[in-house]
C-alpha cells in the first residue's frame, strides 16, 4: 500500500488520498488473496481450565513412524492433564478405531475409571462415529483442536505470557472472509511451481458459526473435502465481495465424485516418519491440468488398480 500511496502522491493530490488507498487495496480480491499478513499472532490463547481431579481429563496422541520393535512402531500416548501422568500403549499398523478403544479400556480405563474430557487432534480415529458413539455413551466430553492450532491444551501461565505478544480477530456469523492454507499440509491440493509467489488465501466463504471462542466453521463448496472449522489466525476479512471466486482444487480418493486419472505429470519422494514414500503428479479426466494433484502411489493403486502411473 505503501508503494501504490507514493506512486500517486507523486502525480496526484486530494484530501482523502490516503483513506482512499486504503480503502481500495482492502476492497481489490487480487491484493487480499496475494498479500501476507503483517499484524502479530492472531487469536488470544484460550487454554482449557485447569481440572481438580486427576484423571478425569486426558489428551491423547498418536507418535508414528518409529522402527519396529518386536512388530510395534506406533505409540498411543495418553496423559492425564492435571498430574501429567502418562501411559504410552505400544501398537502396530494397521489399527482400527475399534482396536483403539478397545486398547484403551484394557490399559487406562481399567486403572483410572470414567473421564469428563478427552483432548485429541483431529486424527480419522477420534473423528469416527464409532469413538464419538463409544465415550458418549459414557458420558465423556470430547474436545478436537482446530485445524492448525495445537496450542489447544496450552497452559495458563504461557497464555499470560503469550497474549501480550497476540492480536484479537473476531468475525460474525454471515461474514465473508478470506482462508489461508499450509500447502504442505494438503496432500490432495495441487502444488504450485512457486509455493511463495502462489496466492495466500482462497476464497471468500461465509463464516456459518462460531465454534468455541478462537474458531470458525466455514461454509465451503460440497467438493471440498476438508474440514470446515479455521482458527482465527487463518481467517482474514474480506471488505468486498468479488465477481469470481479462487476456490480450493480439493480432490479425495474415497470420492464418489473422484474422476478417473489420465496421466502422471511428475513424480517425487516424500518423508513419512523414517521412510521415503513416492508420490505421482496426477491429471484426472475432464479437468485442467492446474487442478493436478500429488497423490500416493500405493493409495493410488487400491483405488485404481487398472491404472499404471
């Protein structure tokens, strides 16, 4: 802004020059969705209160990737949030949402009785209707961080400290608003040939509820497949609504409305814990190639077994 503001003074004067920038650049979508966010961190930390009992709140997570050790290599660590007391539960892939629970019950339940809360991520066993079902039926609370914000069970002597060095963002239900995404955390959303001259935000999308205190559930198009809840530091407002829209290039797998792959139009290797996993560049029929995806090739494989990339 600062630029385009010296540009003009130097051919042009009026009494709202400044205020007439602003409101220009805060209004144009190609600025709102190129430019970076200079304001310090967004959202106030909202850490969970502090319980009065042990083991009546845990947080719960998955250490994956590590060498075998007599056919485990996954971890389900499980911490009691008053004590800090842990459990580490050994497993081995494949595991299922049922093992899960059932591994549970027979090493912490067994010893430390019914919970109020369980904190987790937003990994696919605490998002399945079976967990959900499961530990509401006995009445326990379960509470998921937002999407790119472990600081969930921050905390109350680091939020002290934090929050001087924090911003508060606050939108209403039924504003438009821009969302910025880590593309590497996106396996499914196509990679740019220059991840930093790439655009910074999609969107607009509507702010359809206010989940919790510091987050926001998005209305997104029906095709992507992501979730639709944002922290606030990954909102930004939009002052004018645009004539198109920058979409997310979101495809899944699992989709029935997945179309078939055509070709592959690079290849590379990824890490994934201690081993190196190859991923193929995919363009998938009827659609341009800037809507190619990176996706597995072993996954690829199962979905479509015909194709050879």
């Amino acid at each position: 802004m600062d630029a385009t503001t010296w540009r003009l003074q130097s051919l042009f004067y009026w009494k709202s020059l400044l205020q007439d920038v602003r409101s220009f650049v805060q209004q144009y979508d190609i600025c709102q969705r190129n430019k970076y966010n200079a304001a310090a961190y967004l959202g106030y930390l909202k850490p969970l209160p502090i319980r009065k009992g042990v083991w009546t709140d845990v947080c719960l997570d998955f250490i994956k990737g590590l060498p075998k050790s007599n056919g485990k290599d996954v971890i389900l660590v499980v911490v009691d949030r008053l004590s800090k007391y842990g459990h580490f539960l050994c497993l081995h892939h494949p595991y299922t949402t049922q093992s899960i629970a059932q591994c549970y019950l027979d090493h912490v339940f067994k010893l430390h009785g019914i919970l109020v809360t369980m904190t987790s991520d937003r990994d696919l066993v605490f998002l399945s209707s079976f967990w959900q079902e499961r530990f509401t039926l006995q009445r326990v609370q379960l509470q998921r961080s937002t999407t790119y914000h472990p600081q969930t069970d921050g905390q109350t002597e680091d939020k002290r400290h934090c929050c001087k060095h924090r911003t508060d963002r606050s939108f209403s239900v039924g504003d438009w608003v821009y969302l910025k995404l880590q593309p590497y955390r996106q396996v499914t959303v196509a990679t740019r040939p220059s991840n930093k001259l790439a655009a910074k935000y999609y969107g607009p999308y509507i702010v359809d509820a206010w989940i919790g205190v510091v987050a926001y559930r998005l209305l997104l198009p029906k095709d992507v497949l992501i979730h639709p809840t944002f922290h606030v530091s990954k909102l930004k407002k939009c002052y004018a609504i645009p004539m198109s829209f920058n979409h997310l290039p979101v495809l899944h797998l699992c989709s029935p409305f997945c179309p078939e792959p055509e070709l592959v139009l690079d290849r590379r290797m990824v890490k994934h814990g201690i081993k190196a996993i190859g991923q193929v560049l995919v363009k998938w029929t009827d659609l341009d190639t800037a809507q190619a995806t990176w996706e597995y090739v072993s996954g690829l494989h199962t979905r479509f077994p015909a194709f050879h990339p």
